[in-house]
C-alpha cells in the first residue's frame, strides 16, 4: 500500500511540471462561433500529455474538448464559442 501512495504522488508531482499557453484563438468568420484554438504544451514529456480545452468557463454551460499535442507539444482544435473565452490544462496520458 505504501509504494501505491508514492507512486501516485509522484505522478502528480511529475504532472505539474506542465505548463499549457493558448497561441491563437480565431473565429472562422464574423457569421459563426466556431473557431479555431491552437496552443503549446511546455515541460518534460509535454509529447506525452493530454490537453483539456474548456471554452465558455464561466457560462453556465462550458463545453470540453480533449486534444493529444504533437511531439513538439504543439496542438490545435476547432471549438465552438459564444464568449470567446477559453482555459486549458494539461495533464500526463
């Protein structure tokens, strides 16, 4: 149980050491809400993780999008918004 409990901190610790800044944010045209969301993961092994986009934080119903980023930590998605406001997070696969 206890070599459990530290692997499992250890994740966690290792996870932090991402850091995710949202490039570009464009609308495709005046007419619609979607748009296009692209992004850098930085850190060791940002290859290896996993991007959770959350567009419309603060509405009362914000939309998820989950994107996998290139070896380069690079990664870009087509979302829908009505605020133009978004946030993302990146966590380890």
């Amino acid at each position: 149980m206890t070599v459990l409990v530290l692997a499992l901190f250890s994740f966690q610790t290792y996870a932090a050491d991402l850091s995710v800044s949202i490039t570009s944010f464009v609308y495709a045209d005046s007419q619609t809400r979607l748009a296009e969301l692209c992004g850098q993961v930085s850190g060791d092994n940002s290859a290896k993780s996993v991007v959770t986009i959350t567009v419309d934080p603060n509405s009362s119903k914000p939309a998820k999008y989950t994107v996998l980023p290139d070896n380069n930590g690079a990664f870009c998605s087509v979302v829908v918004s009505y605020s133009g406001l978004a946030s993302a997070q990146a966590y380890l696969k």
